[in-house]
C-alpha cells in the first residue's frame, strides 16, 4: 500500500514471489561480491546461480502461506 505522511509518498514493497528468483540472485551476487571484494574476504557466492539456489530457498513455496 502507497501512504503519504507528512506529504512525503511511502513505499510498498511486496512479498517477493518465484518470478523474482533471477533478478534477486543477480542483485544478491553483485551485491555480496562487491563487498567482499572491498574488504578482501572470500566470496559468499561462486556464481550467480549459487545465489538463485539461495534466493529461491528462501521465498515461500506457492503451495503454503507466509505468515
């Protein structure tokens, strides 16, 4: 839902869905590899698709309710 308080707009952000699997993992990647490469520490992920196994394990399976 969109509200304004104090005439300043508030976003919405939704539950996230199996359709934002790809462009989740991608930004999860980038995000994770750039910050271990500023500090020097190993990567959390080896490939954008390690982190779409991540991002899509953690999304609620359609069959079952998020609570």
């Amino acid at each position: 839902m969109l509200a304004t308080d104090k005439g300043h707009q508030m976003t919405r952000i939704r539950p996230m869905t199996q359709a934002d699997a790809n462009e989740g993992a991608r930004i999860c990647y980038k995000a994770f590899n750039a910050i271990a490469a500023r500090h020097n520490f190993p990567s959390d992920f080896r490939s954008v698709q390690q982190a779409h196994d991540l991002v899509a394990a953690l999304q609620p399976h359609p069959d079952t309710s998020a609570s």
